[in-house]
C-alpha cells in the first residue's frame, strides 16, 4: 500500500508541477483535474489550488476559478455514486421480503404443531 501511495502522491506531483509551469494553460488545468479525479484525489486538488489562490496575488483569481471546477468535478464525482438503481433495489426488497416470510412461517410452524395436538 505504501508504494501505491507514493505512485499516486508521484502521479499528483507531476501533474501539478505541469500546472504551475503552464498555469495560463486549461489542457494543463484539465490533466491535473481528470488525474485528480481517476484516483479519488479531488481534496488535493482544492488543497492545491487553495494554497495557490492564498499565496499567490497574481494568481489568485485564475485559482478561484480553478477551485469551481474543482467543485464541479466533486459534484459530478458524488451523482455518479449515488444510490443504487431501482431495478437493484427492487431484487433486494423481494430477497428481504422472502427471507422474513421464511423466518415468520419458521417460526409460526411450532406453535401450529402445539395447537393441532
């Protein structure tokens, strides 16, 4: 796991460092994002582009709008794990159903046995 870590932290690094040497470049804005987002790594993008926007007056406001897509990859990120569908659910609800209307009738057929006698 420590090596995967430090690919990723690697892959990160790299593609930051692409930003900030083509920082007037959106191609660049648009790798670091798109790789942000395939490893699940959206907070150290805003991270970034915070630290930007803080320390960097003349960058700010390029860093401010490189943080709303940033967002908006969150969003987009968060709606596409969303709930599963319905058709899914549904298949669950009769599997739940059929297991309790199993321990209801297992549970009940001992009582019906002690009634008949």
């Amino acid at each position: 796991m420590g090596t995967e870590r430090k690919g990723t932290e690697q892959l990160l690094q790299d593609a930051w460092q692409d930003v900030l040497a083509h920082f007037d470049d959106d191609d660049a804005h648009a790798r670091f994002l798109a790789q942000c987002a395939a490893l699940g790594s959206l907070d150290e993008a805003g991270r970034r582009y915070r630290q930007v926007r803080d320390g960097d007056p003349a960058r700010a406001a390029a860093a401010e709008r490189r943080l709303d897509d940033v967002l908006a990859a969150a969003l987009v990120a968060l709606t596409d794990a969303r709930a599963p569908t319905p058709r899914r659910r549904t298949r669950m609800f009769w599997l739940v159903c059929g297991v309790c209307a199993g321990l209801i009738g297992y549970a009940i057929l001992p009582v019906l046995r002690l009634l008949a006698r």
